[in-house]
C-alpha cells in the first residue's frame, strides 16, 4: 500500500492562475475593498510573479486558481505561495 505523501503529490503548474493584490493603506489591506488582478497566466508565472514582488509587501497579494486538493487551495495566501515555490524548485 502507498500512501500519497507531499512529494508524491502532484501540482499541475500550468494551470491557470490570476495574480491579485488588496487595495492598501499603510502597507495594510482595505478589508471593505476587494482584490484586483495585477496578472493572469499559468500558475508558474502568478508564483514567479508574485515572487518578485518585494518581501515587505507580499501580504497584499493572493493568487485564485482551480484547487489542485491536497496542495493548492482556489485561494493561495502569500505563505502558501512561498511553500510552493520552494515545492517547485525541488521538481
């Protein structure tokens, strides 16, 4: 019997993705506005995207995606993004 462990799991990084940052004051999200999209394309590109965003400022940004269960969530936190990234380096 195997057991689907994190490595084994498989995360489609062509997928589709949309890159979306929270209007801010004071390097802090508005909660009453919503998300706008900075960039969409595969979800390889958004992780890059998003990671050339300055680390200071990574809070504000989010990237909508189809959820690939158990890894990738249709909305990913700027923690969850950075995982990944690390995810995507050892693939």
């Amino acid at each position: 019997m195997g057991d689907a462990s994190v490595t084994g799991s498989k995360v489609d990084f062509g997928a589709f993705a949309v890159l979306q940052k929270w209007p801010s004051l004071g390097n802090q999200r508005l909660p009453d506005r919503e998300p706008y999209q900075v960039s969409e394309g595969t979800l390889d590109a958004c992780i890059s995207a998003f990671m050339e965003k300055p680390a200071p400022t990574r809070h504000l940004y989010e990237i909508r995606t189809a959820a690939q269960p158990p890894l990738v969530t249709d909305i990913l936190s700027p923690e969850h993004v950075i995982e990944l990234s690390r995810l995507r380096e050892f693939l």
